[in-house]
C-alpha cells in the first residue's frame, strides 16, 4: 500500500512540470508566417 501523501507529492510535481513547461513554450518567439501569394488560375 502506497501512503496518501505520495499521491499528494506526485500531483504536486505533475503540476510544477506543467507550469514549467507552460512558462517555458511562452517565452519562446512565435515564428512569422510568410505571407503567400497565389496565383489565380481561370479556365479560359
């Protein structure tokens, strides 16, 4: 039998993890999307 606090710490670390990883993806710089030009084809 595993102790109630385990689960208690193991949440606790999911949830640390989780805000770290959070921080960590905001911080990084989003990558522009180039803006693309298409050409309009009409049957003629």
């Amino acid at each position: 039998l595993r102790p109630p606090g385990e689960f208690i710490g193991v949440g606790f670390l999911i949830a640390l993890k989780n805000i770290i990883d959070h921080q960590a993806k905001s911080k990084q710089p989003k990558p522009e999307k180039p803006v693309i030009e298409r050409a309009r084809v009409t049957n003629a």
